[in-house]
C-alpha cells in the first residue's frame, strides 16, 4: 500500500490511502516465519511420539513383571513336569514370572488369585492327576480325557491385546512343551515295565498324557478388542476440545465473564456434552460385543465411568483452551491425546519403570475401570481409579475460575488503560484548541 503523509491544506482531511492490488511482496520475514512454525512444531510433535514409542521399547524384557501362578495339587510326575517346564521358561526372553504357590488348598482360591488381578494367568495341575493317568494308561481306558489332569487361567477381558499375546498363547504351549518332558523322564520307565502286549489305545494315551483346560473368567473374542483402548479412547478427548474450542470463542466475541457466571455457563456445557458423550462408548460396545455382553448394570456403570473421564478432559481442554495462544492449542491437543492412548495401548507391567506415571492419567483409570465393568468385577482397583478421575475434574476447575478470574481482571484493566489514553488524547486535543 502507498499512503500520501500529508493531509489537504484546505479541507484537512486524513491522507488518502491507496490500495495495492497486486499484494505484498515475498521478504525475509515470511521465510522466517515459516522456518520458526517448522522447528516449533516439529520439535512439539517429536516429543509425544518418543512418549508413545517409548512405552513399548524393550518390551520383550519387561514381559518378565506379568506374574503367572502355578499350583501343584500332583505332586507327582505331571505336576513335576508341568512346574519344571514353567520354572525353566519363568523371566525368560518374552515369558512372563512364574511363581509356584504352595499355600494354595483349592481350584477356587487359585481362580481368585487370577480373578482379583494379581496375577495374570495360571497354570493348576490337579490332585491325583497322575495317578488317573497311570490307571487309564494300564487298562487302555479309551475314556480318559487328558484335559482332566491339568487347566490353565486366565481372564481375556483383562487388557485385552495383552492377554492374547502374552497370556492366552503362552499357558498352552507349555503345557503342550511339558508333555514331551514327562514323556523323556517317566514314560520311558513306563513302557520298559511293561511285560505284554502295548495296545493302540495305549499308546494313544500314551502319547497323550495331559492337555490344558482353557478356563477363560471372561472370554472377549471380540474384533474391536484392539481398538478399544486406542480409537475409542480418543473420540471423548476430541469431541471436548472442539467444545472448548467453542466457549473460548464465545468468550471472545460477547467478553469475558464474570467468575461465578462463567463457571455456571462451562459447567452447564460440559455437564450436557459429557452426560450424552457419556453413552457413546457402552453403547458402540453394546453395538459390536459380538459374544461379549454387557448387562443393562454394566451398560450404565460403563456409561458413569466415561462421563467422569470425558468430564476430565473437557474441563483440561476448556483451561488449556484459555490459557494457552491458539497457536500452540492443537499440539497440546495432540499431545494429550497420544499421552491418554499410550497409557491404554498396554498394562504398566511390560512397559519401563518412568510410565509409572501414567497412574495419574484419567484415560488409564477409566480404562482399567472399564474392564473390570466388562469382566464382571474381575481385576478392580476402582478404589485408586475413582479417586484419580475426580481429582482431575475438581483441579482443573479450580485452575479454571482461577484462569477465567485472571482473564477477566486483565481484559478490565486494558479496558481502563484504553480509556485512560483516549481521555488523555481528547485532553490533548482541547488544550490545543482543536
């Protein structure tokens, strides 16, 4: 643009301003905005995804933190061998610790253990399991099953990407791997006393001497298992800040409100956005449970656990919304969104000892709350997630009204200091006898 400096001599107008329509030319200073958004927001994204990646690095190493538990009630050649054959894989290269548990008097009190999430799967070889199998063996018993000598626990539902790639494959392939050891260290001896005649049914028992029992507290052959701590923790986040996005432009346009009034309007907002956004996730699992039901009960605790946790990020989102530049508002987006997937991708078990601190992350809590919904009980820390969920809602309002009250007070006093500067220019103006 080109602005001629000097007013009209005869009418004192302001200077005329002449428009360019041809547009600005290409200078320095646009290269070196776009070199500073570059480096700003490469180095911004650089750090979430080193968050995410990291909490699988070395995973095979730390599979050795998912404990196992092991009850022989044999004590006799299958159990040996079936202990033997876990002590020797326990804390190995991607397998699990295997504890054996010598208090345990019970199938029940072991299936407890597994149920109350303090281990993950379990292996129980049952009293006189060899003894059948000798009897059966000997008479070419036909009837024998070999499922009966030995079960395997464990819970699908419970992390449910994890239990299908550590857990569930793991329990039967040692079973199946300690059969050839039974088979080295006692069946030899077993067919050398043998005096008659080996028959096929003998044989087939033979070489069949135990199998595992799948006993799954909750199987969860679902297709969406994968995604549901990954996609469908990301919608609540999204839809919240998007609403954020809203308020603070409305804060903008009409002016800033008063403390009590603006905590009555986000409040109202977000109350209503996260009690229909509540629904959403029991209702897809609801839609796509395949052979995983949830009970009506089920379907409204799930819908509470989600209302809290959509609850905490809209009220994260609405402070963060207002207190940091818009331009810098989607990557604080992004990275709490992939800090929330990365706390729900896997358990805290098979990741380093630093993401200790996703203890504190409202999507960690709502999730491990979520499953213990879908399992019926199993595996419930509600007593730590509860707590997590609501003090993230009550601090951050809290740092919400603390924001907006500073907000306010600020505008205010740009407000009087414009004032104060067109009073002193109109004063300026009178004793120049304008």
């Amino acid at each position: 643009m080109q602005v001629d400096a000097e007013k009209n001599p005869q009418t004192g107008a302001a200077p005329v301003t002449e428009i360019d329509r041809k547009g600005a030319r290409l200078s320095k200073q646009y290269w070196v905005m776009a070199i500073k958004a570059m480096i700003t927001y490469l180095i911004i994204i650089w750090i979430p995804a080193c968050y995410i990646l990291g909490s699988t690095y070395e995973q095979k190493h730390h599979v050795k933190n998912m404990k196992m538990i092991i009850v022989d009630f044999d004590q006799s050649g299958i159990g040996k061998s079936i202990s033997g054959t876990c002590a020797a894989a326990s804390a190995t290269e991607n397998m699990p610790t295997f504890q054996e548990r010598t208090d345990i008097t019970n199938y029940d009190d072991a299936y407890d253990e597994v149920w109350s999430g303090r281990y993950w799967g379990g292996v129980v070889v049952h009293q006189n399991a060899t003894q059948h199998f000798l009897e059966a063996f000997m008479k070419g018993d036909t009837s024998y099953d070999p499922k009966s000598a030995v079960s395997v626990i464990y819970n699908s539902a419970r992390w449910p990407a994890v239990t299908f790639s550590f857990v569930k494959p793991v329990l039967p392939t040692l079973v199946e791997k300690a059969e050839g050891v039974f088979q080295d260290k006692f069946g030899t001896q077993l067919l050398e006393k043998i005096n008659g005649t080996i028959t096929p049914e003998m044989y087939r028992i033979f070489y069949k001497p135990f199998e595992a029992a799948n006993d799954d507290i909750h199987p969860f052959n679902i297709g969406a298992r994968y995604f549901l701590g990954t996609a469908t923790i990301v919608f609540p986040t999204i839809v919240t800040f998007f609403v954020s996005l809203g308020t603070r432009g409305a804060s903008q346009e009409f002016g800033h409100l008063r403390p009590i009034d603006g905590l009555i309007y986000r409040g109202v907002v977000g109350l209503v956005l996260t009690f229909i956004g509540g629904f959403f996730f029991p209702l897809w699992f609801t839609m796509f449970h395949e052979d995983a039901p949830l009970s009506v009960k089920g379907f409204f605790v799930a819908w509470m656990v989600f209302w809290l946790y959509s609850q905490a990020c809209f009220w994260f989102f609405d402070t963060a919304a207002n207190m940091i530049p818009l331009a810098f508002l989607p990557p604080t987006c992004l990275t709490f969104i992939i800090i929330q997937v990365a706390a729900t991708v896997f358990p805290l078990d098979i990741k380093n000892r630093f993401y200790k601190i996703e203890y504190i992350w409202p999507s960690f809590n709502a999730f491990e709350l979520f499953i213990s919904v879908v399992s019926h009980g199993s595996s419930c820390h509600a007593k730590r997630n509860v707590p997590v969920l609501f003090a993230w809602i009550i601090f951050w309002i809290c740092v919400n009204v603390a924001c907006h009250k500073h907000i306010l007070n600020k505008d205010i006093k740009a407000k009087e200091e414009n004032q104060r500067s067109e009073s002193e220019a109109y004063a300026s103006d009178v004793t120049a006898g304008r």
